[in-house]
C-alpha cells in the first residue's frame, strides 16, 4: 500500500480493484475517493469516511441477497451480520469445520479493527463529534491505518459477495455479472428489432422483465452445475433470490 507520508498519493487498490469493477456502485467509488482525498489534505475525515465505507459496503451486500440490515446495527454487528450470510470457504474446500475455524479467527480480528475504527471515529473524529478546538488530534499515520483498515475489510467482503452472486443470483440481479448467460440466450434468440435499432434479447428481458430474466438465468445456472442434490461439500452460504 503506497504511504502518502513518502511522497506517494494513498490508494485504496483493494477497494478499488473489488468493487469499482462492479457494477452500479457509483457512491461507493465516490466514498473511496473521498478517503483518499481526505489523507492527502484532510487526515481528520478519514476515520469518518473509512467507517461510514465498511457499513456501505455490507448495507450493499445485504440488499443483493434480499436480506437488509437493521438500521439499529452499529459498525462491529453490521459486518458480523453480514458475513454470517456469505459463504466463508471456496465452494468444494475439502477443509471442513478445522478450515472455517481458521476464517472465523480471521473474521474475529476483522471484527476488532471495525470496532477500533468506531473507537478512533468517536474520539478523534473531525466530522461528526464536536470536540474542543485544542483537544488532541491523530496525525497522518493513524488515519491511513484507518483507511487500510477499512480497504483491506471491504475488498475481501465485496470479493466473497460477489463470487456468491457468480453462483447464485441474488434477490438485485446485476446484468453485466452473467456475460455467459446473456451471450447464450442471445445465441438462442433472434435479435429485436426497431427500426434500424438492434436490440440484444437478453437486455430487453432483463429491462422488461426483471423477475423473468432471474428465473431464466436460474435455470441456465442449474443446467451448467448440474442438480442442487448433487453439490459438492463446503461452506454453502445461504439460498438468496428466491
């Protein structure tokens, strides 16, 4: 990770190398660029911004799999609520129970830095706790540690998320994650056609008929993998979408 104390402007690469690939996340890249922003000129902001990133983040997940957070949750429940819901192993890992121990300890310490960032957020917070003007401030470095805190929590979140949604869709269906899918049922379908405007079949069912669209591509997903029975052992997450 580039330390701006060095002379090299701060990125979030795992940020933006997960999600900024996906699609429709519009504000979260403007959340990122605004942390990044902010360590350059403003270190304060960044323990608000890192914070507020990961709840984003998680709120975002949880309304792809159809299953929405309580708004009462603070940071530390909100990302436990919402890797409880997401897969923790590769589909197919032989580990077991030993194996999901050892994500479950690394989930443990994640847990420990989102609750460190809501401790740094509430004492040295310039953005949303008023303090007396000479209390002491974080410098630069805790406020990058903040920022890869949250980069490092959020790209290996979003990275689970979306490796799910690649093997089920979730209950918000994103057009361009199923380029196989679309390419077949296009290949299967003629071309509509308006005048001299050509329409792919695949975005039109999508757009008309988003309930449709799911339901094909569900189908299209159980042919390629074969029948649910059959799958293979691991740590399934749970059936969203339906």
């Amino acid at each position: 990770m580039p330390d701006a104390a060095a002379g090299e402007k701060f990125q979030m690469s795992g940020c933006r190398s997960a999600i900024l690939a996906g699609p429709g996340l519009e504000s979260i890249e403007q959340q990122v660029r605004a942390i990044e922003q902010a360590i350059e000129s403003v270190p304060d902001f960044a323990f608000d911004l890192s914070k507020t990133l990961v709840e984003q983040v998680c709120k975002t997940v949880l309304a792809d799999i159809g299953q929405p957070g309580n708004p009462n949750w603070d940071g530390p429940q909100l990302l436990r609520e919402t890797l409880n819901r997401l897969s923790l192993l590769p589909r197919g890992h032989p580990g077991g129970a030993g194996a999901r121990e050892c994500v479950e300890k690394t989930i443990r310490g994640m847990l420990q830095t989102i609750q460190g960032l809501c401790e740094l957020r509430n004492q040295y917070g310039l953005a949303s706790h008023g303090r007396d003007a000479h209390a002491a401030r974080m410098d630069l470095r805790q406020a990058t540690l903040a920022a890869q805190a949250a980069d490092t929590i959020v790209s290996f979140l979003y990275r689970i998320h979306r490796d799910a949604l690649s093997q089920t869709p979730g209950t918000r269906v994103y057009y361009e994650d199923h380029t196989d899918f679309n390419k077949a049922f296009d290949d299967d379908n003629d071309p509509i056609r308006l005048g001299e405007l050509v329409l792919q079949p695949s975005r039109v069912l999508f757009h008309a008929d988003r309930e449709a669209y799911k339901a094909t591509l569900n189908e299209f997903i159980a042919d390629r993998d074969g029948e649910a029975d059959d799958e293979v052992p691991g740590d399934a997450a749970p059936e969203v979408g339906a």
